[in-house]
C-alpha cells in the first residue's frame, strides 16, 4: 500500500444550536486504502461525513486533498474534488435504468436529444471493467439490493470520484454478496481509490479495512492499523470503557409451550413452517437472505395473509388478521426496517413511545399529560436510552437509541410474545450490548422472545434454540448444544 496521502481533515469543529457534534477531529486516508470509521451511534461519523460530502460546512478546520487545501461549501465542490458518498439509505430512481442512473443530469447528448446508445454503451464498459455482469437497460427496481449498491459505486466511480465514502453497505446483503462487494472494493483501491468504510460488524474490519479511525462523543480517540490492533482495544476506544460480558444471556429451563405454528403458509414464500416458542427463551431465526424469515414474523403478526396452517397461543388456536388481532393475543413485532416501518420521524420520543398505548392516557377528549409522561420515562430507563429529553424529535435520535424507542413502545403493550427482527442492525457495540442485557431481563420475567438475525454471532451468543430457514421452510431446529456456524450453514445452505 502507498502511503501517499490522498485526504486530510484537519482539526475539524462543528457545531449545532448547543450541540457540540464535532471537536478537534482529524482523519487521514491515503491512495489505495480502506480505512474504517467506527464510533458509537451519536460519535460523529455521519456529521463529518457530511462536512466532507459538502452537506454541512465545518466552523473551524481545514480539509487537504493530495496535499492542497480545498474549501468545499456544497456537494458538487465535493464532486469536483473526486468525493463520493454511498449513503446507507441508497438514492437510485428505481423506475429508470441503470444506465440512466449513472448518467442522471450529464446524460450524453446527440444534438438536442440524450444519445441514450452512447450512454448504454459508457455505461456498459463502466460496468464491465468490474466484472459486474449488470445490463445497463435494466430498470434499478430489478435489481437486488447489493446491485443497487454495485451501481451506485460505478455511478460515483464515472465522476472520476478519488475517495469513495461506504456507510453501512453490508447491512442488507448476504454474505455472497458481501464477498463480491470486498472484491469490488479491492479493484478500486488498486486503481488508488481511498475508501472511508463505515460499519458495526466489527469482523469485516480483517477481511476488508487497512487502518481504522475511532470516535468518540465528536471527539477524535486515535487511528490503528488493523493488523495490529484487536476487537477490545477498538471496543475500549469506542465506549471510553472495557465492555465485559458483550452478549448477556442466563440460560435457564423454559416455561410450557407458548406460541405453536403448525403448517404456516402465506402463499407466496412460506410454505408449510413448523415450530414452537417456549416461555421465558429466545428463540433465533437465522438463514440467507430471502428465506423468509421476515416474511414468517409478518404472517404471525397479521401483517400479510396467513392461507394455511394454524397458530396456538397457550394451546388455543388464534385467529389473527390484522396487527391489532396480534396484540390482543401479546404478540408485538419490533420490524427490520425501522426507518421505513417504525419510525414516525418527525414526531417526538413521548410520541413515539405511546402511540400503541393511548388507551392507557386518553380518555375520551382528556388527556393525562402526566401519565403519558410517566409511561414514556419508563421505557426510557428500561431500555438506557439517550435522549436531551421526551419532546425530542425521534429523527434526531442516534440510530441505536431510535431502535431503543422502538423496542419500548412495543414492551408498552405488555406483550407475552416479542418478536425482534434485525434488533441490532446499524447498533453500534455499546447499545447493543445494552439491548442484549434488557433482553435477558425480559426472558427473566417470562417473556418470550423471537429473533430473527442475519449475525451469526449474536444467534449462536443469545438463542436457546435455533430455527434455520431455507427457501420459505424451516430446514432444521437445534438445541442449545448443537448451535453453531457450521450447523447453521449447513442448514441454510442445503
């Protein structure tokens, strides 16, 4: 690896009405590397990010590219400077092409009109000098999620882009297509690219990142080389502490039989699932990407059509419609997509925490402020969340303590059955240990838990049993002793 330097950020302060959000930050990328940024959810990361991509503009602080000092007041100054930015949420127009994409707003033109063969044909070489094996007039809305995001690094690659920025990009592709991913990644930094790698999943850090940079706070803690550093001492820099005990779980024997699903069928992708919850354990879900693990939550919780098959709750068959059937019964669902399927973003933390309870504060056109506030401090101090105070706009929330709020509107409802889908994607390693502890608590009390996880360290670490499915069945159950990631996989990849 050269260790020319390709982009400093100097001493870079920003500041929000009494938020100080960035203080003395510095990171440096040389050509032809990966280098990771971790932090905590609320540490900076997405704030610097955006000072570089011109988003944000810093106080105070100097940014340096091949050695020149650069001032970058908006996102095309980012742009004419070689800086790419490939957001978690990706920003493809689903209903045009992939070569449409890649060209939108410079479209190659042909005397008045877009010479849309040119563009088919740049496109195209683009795409292949990757072995990407993408046809460039195939709609984005065809395409899997890690194509989307193969796209969105050739569209960034075609502006001669020479720092590429990767927020969370393996958050939502399987492990196949994480391996293509890295490879792409290792083409581009032979071609001198610098990469800023943004991630929680501490053990693709080996696999892919040259040197890692952490924050803490808004505050710069240090840059390690990878090689030569490990998992504590980058926990250690991240939380400000040793994190002992990082899974929590006391094992202990269930309670009777709580939820049984005999044949369950959607219709569609499940077909025929079997199995059985216990009170008082954490059941995992685990198998590859689309084998419908998700879409067996949703059909329990009345989401989507059940068209075959039966549910027991307490050895009563349930009929469940609709998500409101589902509570009746104790059933509550924290999905995987929070953003999208959770959140109401603009509204507050109070808010957020009491809308499935408003029963329990309004009566009629009354409302008691008071008891609406006590419910939401509960949950606050039940799940350790962060928060200036209850009226804070849940959109302004880290990623970590917005999934916390989430969890505690739907513990709000009392429920006997949680189920939690993806309960700690995009978590940083300090809050997921403290969801991992309210989870061990709640099975204490005789809740039972249902989690559905694409990390095999947190299904193995947690789980009292493990479901694996493959291509909408169940392939396999196993015990506590047989659970591990060579039974898993062969199970899920059978």
């Amino acid at each position: 690896m050269e260790n020319n330097v390709l982009l400093q950020m100097k001493d870079i302060h920003k500041t929000f009405p009494g938020v100080y959000a960035l203080k003395d930050i510095n990171l440096e990328v040389r050509a032809g590397e990966v280098h990771a940024l971790l932090g905590e959810n609320g540490a900076g990361k997405s704030t610097l990010i955006k000072v570089l991509g011109g988003i944000y503009q810093a106080d105070q602080g100097e940014i340096f590219i091949d050695g020149k000092k650069v001032e970058i007041q908006d996102v095309r100054d980012a742009q004419n400077q070689g800086i790419a930015i490939i957001h978690q949420e990706l920003v493809l127009v689903p209903h045009m092409t992939v070569a449409e994409n890649i060209y939108l707003g410079r479209e190659p033109k042909k005397g008045l009109f877009v010479d849309h063969r040119k563009m088919e044909e740049d496109a195209r070489q683009l795409l292949n000098s990757f072995q990407m094996g993408i046809d460039p007039s195939t709609l984005v809305n065809h395409l899997t999620i890690a194509q989307q995001q193969m796209v969105e690094i050739v569209k960034a690659i075609s502006f001669d882009s020479k720092i590429l920025v990767m927020d969370e990009p393996t958050s939502s592709i399987s492990d196949k297509e994480v391996d293509f991913l890295f490879e792409t990644m290792r083409a581009l930094v032979k071609r001198g690219v610098g990469i800023i790698y943004i991630s929680h999943k501490m053990s693709e850090l080996d696999q892919i990142c040259d040197r890692v940079t952490v924050l803490r706070d808004g505050k710069y803690v240090g840059t390690e080389v990878v090689k030569e550093t490990t998992k504590d001492r980058l926990i250690s820099m991240m939380v400000g502490r040793e994190l002992q005990n990082y899974y929590t779980r006391e094992f202990h024997a269930p309670g009777n039989i709580l939820l049984k699903c005999e044949h369950l069928s959607d219709g569609d992708l499940i077909r025929d699932v079997n199995f059985e919850v216990y009170a008082g354990e954490i059941v995992g879900f685990s198998g590859l990407v689309g084998a419908g693990r998700s879409e067996v939550m949703r059909c329990i919780f009345g989401l989507s059509e059940k068209v075959g098959g039966d549910i027991y709750i307490e050895g009563k068959k349930a009929q469940i419609n609709s998500p409101i059937d589902a509570l009746k019964y104790g059933i509550a669902l924290v999905p995987e997509n929070r953003k999208k399927e959770a959140l109401y973003n603009v509204q507050s933390v109070k808010f957020n925490t009491t809308i499935e309870v408003l029963d329990e504060f309004i009566k009629g056109v009354l409302v008691n402020s008071a008891k609406e506030e006590e419910i939401t401090q509960r949950y606050i101090d039940m799940m350790s969340t962060k928060t200036p105070s209850q009226d804070q706009v849940i959109g302004n929330l880290s990623g970590g303590n917005q999934q916390k709020v989430v969890i505690g509107r739907w513990l709000a409802t009392s429920p006997k059955i949680l189920i939690l889908d993806e309960p700690t994607r995009g978590v940083d390693v300090g809050a997921k240990s403290e969801i991992y502890a309210r989870m061990n608590e709640l099975i204490k009390n005789g809740i039972s838990i249902i989690m559905v996880s694409s990390e095999l360290p947190e299904i193995i670490n947690m789980s009292d049993r493990v479901y694996v499915m493959n291509s909408g069945s169940v392939a396999g159950c196993l015990n506590r002793e047989e659970i591990s990631q060579a039974h898993i996989m062969q199970l899920a990849a059978s």
